[in-house]
C-alpha cells in the first residue's frame, strides 16, 4: 500500500513575512547585488544538453501546492524545459485556467483554443491538441484557455469526472512515446487538481522559503492520502522542492531546515534562489534557460531536473 507521510506544521519556526514589491527589479537596499543580473537579450539557445537517465517507464507528476504564489508553474515549466534539455521527450498539460505555463512555454492560449478543457470534457485526445513549444528539445504542450476556468461546474454532474484525464493520459501513453509528463494546477483542489491527482503516480510540492511556507501542504497532503485511498492507489509524494530561497536571508535557512526535517527523502538538496531572470523570462513566453542560460535560477533549475531524473528512474 501506498506510503503515507505525516506532517506537523508548526508555526514556531518561522518568523514575520517580509513582502517584496513585485517588479522586475528590486532595490538594492532590500535584495543582495548578485541577483541584479545584467540585462541579456531573448534568445532561444542554452548551454549544450546533458544526457539524463531515461525512466522505465513514463513519470507522471503533478506539481501541486494549496498555497498559491509559491512557484508551482516557475518550477512546472523549467523543470520540464531542463528535462527536455536533457535529451528527454515531456509532456506539460495545462490545467489552470490562467494559462501560465502555456505563456512560459510560448504556446498559444487565446479563448476557443484547444486544449485541456477539450480533453476533460469533449473527451479529446491529448495528441491532437498538444503543441510544440519553441523551447528546445522535444517538449509539448496542452494548453489551458480561460474556458477551462467553467470545466469546475461543468464536471460536478460528469460521469467519471475524476478519471477523465487520467483516460486520455492512458491512451497517450499507450500510443506516444513519452518519458515525462507534468500537471500544471491552479491553487486549488477542485475537481481540475484533482483530475491531475488521479491520473499522476508521483507529486512534487514546491515549498517557498518565507514565511507560511508549510501554510496549505498539511492539507494537500490529507488530500493525497484521500485520493490514494479511494481513487489512486499509485500516487506517492516523491519530491519536494524549496523555491526563492536566499542564502543571506536567516528565515531562508530556518524554513528550509524546518522543511527538510518533515520531508528528509523528498526535498531535493538543490534550492531555487529568488531571481529576477527566472521572474522575467514568462514576460518573454519563455523559460529561464532560454532567457537566460548562465542565471543562478537556470543553473538550479537544471540541477534540481537532473536530480528528479536520477531518483528513481531506473534505465532503459
């Protein structure tokens, strides 16, 4: 039976939120100098691709957090884009109806657009609405449209409306060749995140380094428990990972020591530093590894995609 993982969020830990203005740039009295980086222009080519390890068989993730602002779709879209990097075919399903990762992925959304929204209640099939992104390596992308924002109400009366997309992963499975496949889900567990539940074999929880930073992932992980008990029996918490972490920052030190005691196998020992390259890059429908290579967060997003694809991924 599926591992359960207990958890008890203690708010002793932390200390007050400091909130950062949300801009491109931050004063120099309230960010360290390194992570004003110089300015670089758009382009689409990266450091030459490492070879990671092939799974098995295809690792089905759901990168989900209650808690919104905390890097779900940042880490969705570069994990996937470093893994394709890598040499590895992946898959980036769309399920929050702001259409996020589609944007980074610079994949068209507009309204009437196909996509997950078609999938979950048309009964499409995910080949034929996937679309190439622009990012290197061998990356597709069903986008989210604003329409998917009605799917919530339009499934509650559904037959099988758990299990939807989980059919259509099934049957792209069984006729594509995929090694990796990511949901993308709004900060929520409606009926969308839970469909991405369901279909998954594997969550990843980004956890941010600030304050509340376990606010909601107690919660979410009561939902998993629920989900592998009644609906998926397949689904384990496989990786955890701390996002716009500061090595200078104390309250960055004390949250991820405090995260890592509750999740000491899942935290990958890899943090996502606070960026401004990797908050810019989607304001260019692009991911930080194209908009900017050598960037602190493009170094430790391919770090912590490589780690992913050496825990238990086997060979072929």
């Amino acid at each position: 039976m599926n591992d359960s993982v207990d958890v008890d969020v203690s708010r002793e830990t932390f200390e007050d939120p400091v909130k950062r203005p949300k801009r491109a740039h931050y004063p120099t009295d309230e960010t360290p100098p390194e992570f004003v980086e110089p300015e670089v222009d758009v382009s689409r080519e990266t450091a030459l691709p490492r070879v990671l390890p092939q799974p098995v068989s295809p690792r089905i993730i759901v990168v989900a957090n209650q808690k919104g602002g905390v890097g779900k779709t940042t880490s969705t879209v570069n994990l996937a884009a470093a893994l394709a990097l890598g040499g590895l075919k992946v898959l980036v399903i769309d399920v929050d109806p702001q259409g996020n990762a589609s944007t980074a992925l610079g994949v068209d959304h507009e309204q009437g657009t196909e996509g997950t929204y078609e999938i979950l209640l048309e009964g499409a099939s995910i080949a034929d609405v996937a679309a190439p992104s622009p990012e290197p390596g061998h990356l597709w992308v069903v986008p989210a449209t604003i329409d998917l924002a009605a799917a919530e109400l339009e499934l509650v009366s559904a037959m099988g409306r758990e299990r939807r997309l989980d059919k259509a992963v099934q049957r792209y499975i069984a006729r594509n060749e995929v090694d990796y496949i990511f949901f993308d889900c709004p900060p929520s567990l409606g009926l969308l995140t839970l469909n991405a539940l369901v279909a998954a074999t594997e969550i990843l929880v980004p956890i941010q380094c600030e304050y509340y930073a376990l606010e909601g992932v107690s919660q979410l992980l009561r939902t998993i428990n629920m989900v592998t008990g009644e609906l998926n029996n397949s689904l384990r918490l496989g990786t955890v990972l701390l996002t716009m972490y500061d090595k200078r920052n104390t309250l960055s030190k004390d949250v991820a020591a405090e995260v890592r005691k509750h999740f000491p196998e899942q935290t990958l020992p890899v943090e996502i530093p606070r960026s401004v390259r990797v908050s810019e890059a989607p304001g260019y429908r692009s991911t930080v590894l194209s908009y900017d290579s050598k960037s602190a967060g493009a170094v430790a997003y391919r770090e912590a995609a490589a780690e992913i694809a050496r825990r238990n991924a086997g060979s072929k």
